[in-house]
C-alpha cells in the first residue's frame, strides 16, 4: 500500500510525504504492522550490464 499526504488549505492532493511526517506517522501508527520509505533514485532509472547486455533498469531505495 502507498500512503499519500494532502492538503485541502494548500490546494495539494496524494503529495508525497516528508521525511518528517513518515517519523512521526511511523511512530503512531496503530493499524499497520510496519512502515518502509521508499525513495526513486537516478530518476527511477539506471543502466545496468546484465548477461553483458546493457539495461535499463528501474530502481528505489527503502528506509524501514
């Protein structure tokens, strides 16, 4: 499940959460077992040489 912040006052709907809010939510959270964040790193894509082909592959780094 992704989990999204919005804001009627600053006019945002499913913005992404700060580092922040993901602490504190973390820390409160009584309905989930557990929350992760997750971060798209190089655009969400980087070249790696699989089989000694290179490819495109989509990438994220996870905090737990």
């Amino acid at each position: 499940m992704r989990i999204f912040e919005s804001s009627r006052a600053q006019g945002t709907r499913a913005a992404d959460v700060s580092a922040g809010t993901f602490v504190d939510w973390r820390s409160r959270a009584r309905t989930l077992d557990g929350l992760a964040m997750y971060n798209v790193i190089l655009a969400g894509e980087t070249l790696w040489t699989i089989d000694g082909q290179p490819q495109v592959v989509r990438a994220a780094s996870v905090r737990s």
